[in-house]
C-alpha cells in the first residue's frame, strides 16, 4: 500500500462513503506499518499534513512495537478527521442559518 492510499482511506472517512470505521482502522494500519518501515520521515509529514496532535503522536510513538504505533497513528488520523468533518458540518449549517 502506498502512502497516496494513505489519503485516499482518509478522504474516504471524510466523504463518508460508509465505510466501517474498523475496516479503514485496519487498512491505515496496514499502510502507516509499511510506511514506518521503509519511510519513517514521511509519518511526519503526514501528521503535519493531517494535523494530528504533537502531543497525542508522541504518545502512540511511545508504544511497543511497529504493529501497536501504526494502529495508534491510524486511530489518530481518524479521530482528527473526523474532527474536521464535524466542525466543517457545524460552520456549514450556521453558514446557511445565517444567509
């Protein structure tokens, strides 16, 4: 898996295609695994890109294994775009109450 699949499971969550959350879970870990072993800097362009917490990616690189941090990076790439599309839902509909 290449790291463009990387942002196409994420864009996926975010047009929500319905997509379960623990299948997309699973492929992102999968991804963010080979990326950590062949790629290590780009993990941290992605965070940037994504802009996932420094704090809280600090915390999954703290884990154990490869296995463990992949799994915590992709539940942190899910949780801040899920973030995102709440609040571009939120600003969307006081953007269309206000017109």
């Amino acid at each position: 898996m290449s790291t463009l699949q990387i942002e196409k499971y994420i864009a996926k969550l975010s047009t929500e295609e319905g997509i379960k959350e623990s299948v997309l879970e699973e492929k992102l870990q999968k991804s963010i695994l080979k990326i950590l072993r062949n790629n290590h800097s780009y993990i941290f362009q992605l965070l940037y890109k994504y802009d996932v917490s420094e704090s809280k990616a600090q915390l999954a690189f703290k884990q154990i294994n490869d296995e463990d941090i992949a799994l915590a990076l992709a539940k942190l790439f899910i949780e801040r775009e899920k973030q995102k599309i709440y609040f571009r839902k939120l600003y969307s509909s006081t953007t269309n109450n206000e017109e």
